[in-house]
C-alpha cells in the first residue's frame, strides 16, 4: 500500500517522529517512482512468456488463519508470534502468511 508506506514521520508535538528527514527521502523516491507502467510492463512480459499475475487482497492477512480462516484481530499476538483463536492453530507469523501466498 503506497499511502501507508510514503505517511509522514513528523509526529505530534508531544510526541515528535524520528529520522523525519531520512523517511521523507525515501517518501519522494517511493512515490517518484511509476508505478502504473510497472504493472503495464509486468502484464506485457507475462503474456509474452504465457506468465500469469496473481493479484492478491492483502487486507487483513497477518490476521487470518492459514488453516481454518479466521481473521480476527487478537489471532496476531506479536510481531512474531501468530495464534488462531478458533482452532488454536500457532506457529511464527511470516510463515503464516506465507502459506496463504502458495499456489
């Protein structure tokens, strides 16, 4: 998501952001960059080599189970740590995420 990525740095008063002038440089070369024709050359070269895109809806997936589907905001219990609160299925996040990705 590029407006969460390129989202400022400065903070509040009472709370001021950290490393503002380095995150505003890598907003500009973020949002500098074309995306649209990113997708357009990426589209091109996978119907040359009789490739397929897969777009994929990345709302909520640190929080859905790879195993029965639940999503639920308490089944994210750390940066690390991933456990469902349906079928109590547990293991480290990234792999979690991981598994719905497989094809």
């Amino acid at each position: 998501n590029i407006n969460s990525m390129s989202s400022s740095a400065r903070g509040t008063l009472e709370e001021p952001g950290m490393n503002v002038r380095a995150k505003s440089v890598l907003n500009k070369s973020i949002l500098d960059q074309g995306w649209y024709e990113f997708k357009c050359q990426l589209d091109y070269k996978l119907d040359w080599k009789r490739g397929q895109l897969i777009e994929v809806d990345y709302r909520y997936t640190s929080q859905r189970c790879s195993c029965c589907g639940h999503t639920a905001k308490g089944n994210r219990q750390s940066q690390a740590v991933f456990k469902c609160l349906a079928c109590g299925h547990e293991e480290n996040a990234d792999v979690n995420d991981d598994e719905k990705l497989e094809l």
